[in-house]
C-alpha cells in the first residue's frame, strides 16, 4: 500500500523540480556529462506523470485551468483537458461545491494557503476516500492572486504511513531549501511576475527588483557565449513565447545586478499554454549558474540522491527496464514485494522473472510495440510472480525514458498492488449480485425509499403486483401508493422506526397503477450510512387474496352456524307442527262446518300452516331442505313467474324481462328457482314504494379466470346467468354485507321476516350456484346468481298422471320416538284402515318385527333416533323380509342426512310437518305400486 504524504505547496515544488532537473540536465551537457542529467530528468518527468495525487489548477472563479491525469481520472474523464472551464458543481453536490468554493475563496483573499486538510470526498462515480487537500493561490504577471492550486492526496490509510509522511514533507521542504537552480516566471510580454530565492541568487537582484521588469530592460544585459548580444526575439523567452515549444540547453550570459561580473546560465524556457489558449499566457524559465559547475554538479547529486530517497520510501512499487526489458532500476518497496535481494533483479529480464508463464508475450508485445513507436500504455493491470510463488495484481502507471538524442531507450513504471482491492471489489460484486438475484426472483415486494418517502427501488414482484414500471415507481411518493386512509399510519411507523422503536410487521392497503386496492404486510428496516440514516428497505407481502379468504372463512363459517341452528330449530319445530296440523285436520273431519269448534280449529291449521313456511324457509337458509332437481331453462321459470308477478308487485312497477334466447341449461329445482325469482320481485317491490322498474335478465356467461365479487369467489367455468334489478332505494355496503343473513331485514316491524334472501342465498348455493348483490343508496340493486351449466337438454313435460289406484290394505310398522307424532301417524294410517305396529326406537322395531308372524308391507320410520338410525333399521328388516317398502320422515331435510344418516337421495322421504292427507297419498302410492 503506497505511503500518503502532504507538504505545503507541493504542487509548485513538483514542478520546480522538474524544471531544476532539466535545467541541470543541460548544464551537465555543456559539462560534456550529459547521461545523468538526462537520467536525472527522465525521472523526475517520470516520477511527476506517474504520481498518484490529484493536481489542479483554478482561476478565482474556480473554474479548472489544469489538472494531472489522477484528477482527471477521479472525476471520470480520462484526458484532464476536458476539465478545463468546468468547476466543481459539475462533479460533486451543491453543498460540497459551495464549501470548496469558499475555501478557495478564502485562500485567495487571504493569501495563505491551505495546508494537509482532511476530508472525506465523495466522487462521481461513488466510491469515497479520506483525502489530504493542500491548497494555496498563484499570481498573474502583476503579483495579484488570481487562483488556486491545489493538491489532494488519498489518505485512508495515514496513519500506517504518518512517519513516512512527515520524513517525505521533510525532504521535500530540504530540496526547496537547496534548490540551486534559478526559476523565473514571465508574462506574454516579458515581464517577471515571480522569481525563486535562486533567481535572485544568481542574478544579484531582490524579488522586489525583479518583479515588473521586462527582457528588454536596459539593465539587462545579455550576451551569446561569443560574446555579441542576443537579440530580443532570440532569447529562449521570446522564442518559447513566439513558438509556444519549449527551448532549452541554451547558454545565456547576464550581467550581475551587484556588479561582480557576468554569470554564465544553462537556460531553458518552458511556454505555458492554459487548454484553449494558441499562444502562451507565461513563460517559465529555469537557469542554472554553470561558472561554478562543481557547486551545480553537487545540487544535481543531493538532488538525485533526495529523489532517489523518495523513491525508496514511498510505499509504491518503482521498477525502470532497458529498451530490452531488463531492470535497471527497483526500489525497497518492490524488492520488499516480490521477495528478491536487489542484485537478483537488477540485470534480469523483467517478463521471463515476474510475469506468470501465460500472460509473457501478452504483455511483452506492447511493451516491444512501445519502444518501437514510441508510445506505450500509460495504465495497465497485470499480475507478478513472487518469489514464493504468489500472485500479485499491480497497476502499473508507466513511462518511456528517453536518452540523450530523443530515443527511447527504456521504461520507468510506478505500481500499486491492488490485489486486495480487486479481491475486495470481486467479492463485493459477487456478494450484490446474489443480493440481486435474490431481490429480484422473490416472490415478496422488496423495496427502498429515502427519508422523504421518495422511492428509490422495487424489485420484478413489486413491478409486477403494483403494475407500474421501473421508471415510474422511481418518480413515485409512497403518499402517492399508500391508500388515504392509510398514509398517516405509514408514515407514523417510519417516524417510529427513525426513533429507535421496534416496530412489529403490519397490515396497510395500497393502490395499484390501475387503481385496484391491495392489501400489503409490511416489514422493514431503517438503512444508515456513517451512523446516519438515509432511508427505508422494506419486504412487503401482498395479503390481498389471504385477507379476502379468511373473510370468506369467516362468513362462510357464520352462515354454515347460523344453518345448522337454524335447520335444529326447525326439525323439532317440525314434530311439533306435525301434532298440530295433523291432530287439527282429524278433528276438522269429524266436526261438521257449523261447529262453533270449526272456524278455531281452521285459525289453529292457518298459524300451523305459516309455521311450517316458516321453517321450510329456515331448511332453504341452511341448505337442509329437500330439493327436487331437474335440467331445466331459467327462460322458462321466468315465463311462469311472469304471469303471477306482475299481479304481485302491483301497477305502479313495469315489469321487463331480457331473456337470452339461446339460453343453455342448469340442474336445479323449478319449483325453488321460482321461489328465489319471487323472493326477489318482493324483496325489490317493498324497495320501490313510488314504483319503478324491474328487469329480470338471463343470459350464457363464460368465465375465463377465476374472480371475486365481495366475498363471493367465482371460479372459471360455464355458467347461465339470472339477474333480477330494480330502479328502488339501493342499500349502503354495511348492509349488503347482512343481507343474505336470516332475520336480518330494513323493514319496518311486522313487515318482514327477514328470511326471503336468506331463503334465496339458501337455494342458489345448495344447488351450486352463488349470488351477490350490487347496490348503492339511491341506485336501485342488482341481485346476480350464477349457475352452473349442463350439458343435457331439459326433459319435455310429461302427462299428468292420474289418481292412483286404490291401494290394497296391509301391515304398516310405525317408528317414531316423539310420542305425540306416532300417535297422528297411527290414527291417521288406522283411519285409513291399514294394520299399525309402534315402536318407539330401532331396537324395539327389530323386536316387535320378529314377533309378528305376518307381512309387513311398509315400514315408516324417522331417520334420527336413539341408538339406531332408521337408515340402519331399515338395512336390517330389508335383509329378513324382501319387498319391504320403506318410507321415511324427519323435520330434518332428507339432503340434511345424505352425508350423516347414510340416507339415498332417492328414498322415498315425506318432510315433518306433514298433513294426514300428504302421509295417506305417500303410503297410499308407494304401497300400491306393490
């Protein structure tokens, strides 16, 4: 890892470096040496190319006049000309721009420059690092501030190198202290706007002489080595400046301010060309006083050893190779590295030694390619081998070294191991795309948004459930996705979580791009950076389908209670109903019509009678009634009711009826389904008491893909559709969430039951279908059934079969457990003049059966008793005596015990409460079948 080092200024030392380089180099050519001075040189160029710190130069308004490749770089453009004219508020945020601008504000009014401050920055491209920032400002030709330059450094890891850093800032304050070389910078027209301490060494003035004095000043003299002046357009100044290249090597005699004589200069000037400019703004000229060579030649060897010292501490890797690839040049850090003594490198060849087997002529061809043209990679990667045997990544930031005639003789390169690093960055890439991969083939919504509620993120199943795209979900506000309702109550749990508080997954409703509401559990977790907290990752599930199931659940399980409550009530009711009807019908036979008795007795039978509508209604609710189910077409239940409803529903009300003509069929009962159209026609007539409109519409219905109407699912099938509308009052949604409850009505007392929609929801679903309501206050409602389509073709009516035949007398055995209904069915079936034998239960019936020698013709019997079921006495007697007719009876439904009493849907079955008329025409037809 390199050592990070700051000094004050040390962007001017660099090139006051380079230049005192240079300007010895040539002093050493007039010498007759001249392969040190240019060795010297190319490494010094070499050293200033390859740094790694970020140089730039502002103008006050902190627009970029120059900056080293590493600036350029760090701010994503790989050639620093581009940056000329931009500023920082092109590269960083507002707030940061502006302190930068400040700061530099600052340094120019103040004058002082900004030394080795410590920030954490934040790049372009994201990635932040501790930088070491020196700053100070630099003059025009007036000696007035007219920017900044400045230098930033990488200084994560400082404090591994902070002895490294102060030795560095101590040798690099010592070269500026020593420096022996003069340098001058003039402006386009000639005059001295700076000067080093050299500068005014060598030619005997103060800075305050120099400063403001052009090339043609008459106190200037200046002579060719023959002795005859140089003309103004012929000195090294003027020539830069006129041909905007730089001159060097040029030996210059100057008269001494002080009067002791001529000094005797090495001379170069160097044009400065700002990006943009065709001509130069100034010119640096760097000079060498060569009358006292000896004392040049000792600078050049302090200087070289300092560069070299720097070179050796720095924690990079310094590696320079001939023109065929063997090392010349290695310093401690890569002797360190690669596990070598210096005197096993120095003559090696650099490819067959350090790089691995198969990469040898992949990076030696443009190394070669380099030498030859002149021009190599300025950047490449590749691997060392090590002593050892390990690999290591360098990158490498490389330079070609010329010799004294301009051809190229070698490369230096300067490296840094990035092995870790790139593990790191593998590593981390690896780690974020099975992040990714697990975000996006998740089946939950995964999210993020910042502190604002802005959303940031949604994964394939968040774009999926909402609808919206990547794009849009990046310009939404959760205010905007989050139900009204529910917004406030989001945002108090982000309040929640930013303060620490736990806070438990949640149930909130939101809106999908096309409006549908869904219903979201949501967990999620407060994002920080630094300790600070910059938004919210979250994992929503949608609950929406759950949520609708368990309401489903729930009223699916209310209504089945309510049913069986319901169809209990009704079965004892029933035996009840069954004594009262019956014994009231015998008594009205034997009493003649002008019997006081007789009109209380037929009050008695009217109330009985309503009783059992009663409790008929309560079997439909709870799907326990006896159904007869045929394939039949709605079209013609409707054509029936057609002719009693409009007498029902009265003038006031238009009666409309669309029906389907090609109308398929359905297996229900029609005697129900008319019970269900007539149900609804009152329903809707007491809905419209100014009158109105009412429409009965059939029609064939696919459905492609399974839906949900409330709570109602209907599944994807064939279906014919009745639906019955009225213009009336309309109902609220909290009361069509009861309506198809029993008891549950809106009429007033005394006007309603509240059993005709929980009779009609009762039909429709034992026969298979399901129905709902559509309503709004002030609209009318719209009740709409699906059932299932058949197939078959409903049967053609047959004739009406005539009376029966008088049945032959017999043997009827009578089992029934509720004494007062055994007693009707004896009375009524002895009036009838058959034999009766009771029984009370199952086994007193196998008993009583066994003891009677004769023919049973018939056994009634109830299908729930104590200790066995007449189902199971009736498997019993069949077994012992063949032909045996079985009828039975229950105030239960005979569908009730299909599934619990082993009951076949197609025994013959009479429903409690019955008259002794219906019992007489049921025994009478079944035994004279015989």
């Amino acid at each position: 890892m390199p050592v990070k080092f700051a000094t004050r200024t040390i962007g001017r030392a660099l090139a006051l470096a380079g230049m005192a380089a240079r300007a010895v180099a040539g002093a050493r050519v007039v010498a007759g040496s001249t392969t040190g001075g240019h060795r010297e040189r190319d490494l010094l160029r070499a050293l200033m190319d390859n740094l790694p710190d970020k140089i730039f130069f502002k103008d006050a308004n902190g627009r970029f006049l120059r900056n080293n490749l590493a600036h350029a770089v760090a701010l994503g453009a790989g050639d620093p000309a581009v940056l000329a004219g931009k500023t920082d508020f092109d590269f960083f945020a507002p707030e940061v721009a502006r302190g930068f601008f400040a700061e530099e504000q600052e340094i120019m009014a103040s004058g002082v420059p900004m030394v080795g401050k410590l920030r954490l920055t934040t790049y372009p491209d994201g990635h932040r690092e501790w930088v070491s920032v020196t700053k100070c400002p630099f003059t025009d030709s007036r000696g007035r501030i007219v920017g900044t330059i400045g230098i930033s450094r990488d200084v994560t890891e400082w404090k591994q190198a902070e002895e490294a850093l102060r030795e560095s800032e101590e040798k690099y304050r010592g070269l500026f202290e020593t420096m022996s070389q003069g340098v001058i910078y003039q402006d386009s027209s000639g005059r001295v706007v700076s000067a080093n301490p050299a500068a005014c060494r060598i030619l005997g003035s103060d800075l305050e002489e120099l400063l403001g004095r052009a090339s043609d000043d008459p106190q200037w003299r200046v002579i060719h080595e023959n002795g005859s002046p140089f003309r103004i357009d012929e000195t090294p100044l003027m020539a830069a400046l006129q041909t905007g290249e730089a001159v060097g090597g040029v030996v210059v005699g100057v008269r001494n301010a002080r009067g002791d004589g001529d000094r005797w200069l090495l001379v170069s000037s160097v044009p400065c060309l700002r990006p943009g400019e065709q001509r130069p703004s100034q010119v640096c000229t760097t000079f060498s006083d060569i009358t006292a060579l000896r004392v040049a030649e000792s600078a050049l060897r302090e200087s070289e050893r300092r560069w070299r010292e720097i070179l050796e501490h720095v924690r990079l890797a310094a590696v320079t190779l001939d023109s065929a690839g063997r090392v010349t040049f290695c310093n401690d850090f890569f002797l360190e590295l690669a596990g070598y003594r210096r005197h096993e490198v120095l003559g090696s060849d650099w490819f067959e030694m350090f790089v691995p087997a198969e990469a040898r002529g992949r990076i030696r061809a443009p190394f070669e390619d380099g030498i030859r043209s002149g021009d190599i990679p300025h950047y490449v990667e590749n691997e060392i081998v090590t002593r050892d045997g390990n690999r290591r990544l360098i990158g490498w930031n490389n330079t070609l070294l010329r010799d004294a005639q301009g051809r190229t003789a070698g490369a230096t390169s300067i490296g840094q191991d990035i092995t870790e690093r790139r593990q790191a960055e593998e590593a981390l890439r690896l780690s974020e795309e099975r992040y990714r991969s697990l975000v996006e083939n998740a089946n939950d919504i995964v999210y993020s948004h910042d502190l604002q509620g802005n959303l940031l993120s949604a994964n394939r199943a968040g774009l999926r459930t909402t609808g919206y795209t990547e794009a849009e979900v990046t310009r939404l506000n959760i205010d905007q996705v989050i139900a009204p309702e529910w917004r406030e109550r989001g945002r108090e749990n982000i309040r929640r979580r930013l303060a620490g508080v736990p806070v438990a997954p949640y149930l909130i409703d939101i809106l999908a791009k096309d409006g549908r509401r869904l219903t979201i559990e949501v967990s999620a977790h407060v994002v920080r950076r630094d300790g600070l907290p910059i938004g919210i990752e979250g994992i929503a599930r949608d609950v929406t389908e759950r949520k609708r199931l368990e309401e489903e659940l729930f009223q699916s399980q209310k209504m089945e209670a309510v049913g069986r409550l319901a169809g209990g009530v009704a079965h004892d009711f029933n035996n009840m109903l069954t004594a009262i009807l019956g014994y009231s019908d015998l008594a009205l036979q034997r009493l003649s019509p002008d019997d006081p008795l007789h009109g209380m007795l037929i009050e008695i039978q009217k109330a009985g009678e309503r009783a059992a509508s009663l409790t008929t209604q309560l079997l439909a609710f709870g799907r326990r009634q006896r159904l007869d189910p045929r394939v039949v077409n709605l079209n013609t239940v409707a054509v029936e009711c057609h002719k009693m409803l409009q007498r029902l529903i009265g003038e006031d009300i238009e009666l409309i009826s669309l029906l389907h003509p090609g109308l398929g069929a359905v297996r229900a009962d029609p005697v129900r389904m008319q019970q269900v159209i007539m149900n609804l026609a009152v329903n809707a007539r007491d809905a419209m008491p100014r009158g109105g409109r009412l429409t009965i519409t059939t029609a064939n219905q696919q459905v492609e893909k399974a839906f949900n109407r409330g709570s109602v699912r209907v599944e994807a099938g064939d279906y014919i559709m009745l639906q019955v509308s009225d213009t009336g009052e309309g109902m609220d949604e909290r009361t069509i969430a009861h309506i198809f409850e029993p008891f549950f009505t809106t009429k007033d007392v005394g006007k309603g039951t509240g059993l005709g929609l929980s009779t009609v929801y009762g039909i429709v679903k034992q026969s298979g279908g399901c129905i709902w309501a559509d309503s709004a206050p002030g609209n009318g409602a719209t009740f709409t059934m699906f059932l299932p389509r058949v197939a078959e073709a409903p049967a053609a009516e047959g004739p009406e079969c005539g009376s029966a035949q008088a049945p032959d007398r017999g043997t009827i055995l009578l089992v029934e457990d509720e004494e007062y209904v055994c007693g009707l069915a004896r009375a009524c079936l002895e009036q009838l003049g058959y034999s009766v034998i009771t029984a009370a239960d199952g086994a007193e019936a196998l008993s009583a059966a066994r003891q009677y020698r004769g023919r049973i013709h018939l056994l009634l019997t109830d299908v729930v008793m104590p200790r066995m079921t007449g189902t199971e006495l009736a498997g019993q007697l069949t077994k012992t005596r063949p032909g045996l007719k079985v009828l039975y009876m229950s105030g239960y439904s005979d569908n009730e015990f299909a599934n619990g009493a082993g009951l076949d849907l197609n025994s013959d079955f009479i429903q409690k409460p019955f008259l002794p008329a219906a019992l007489a025409a049921k025994v009478q037809g079944l035994l004279g079948e015989s």
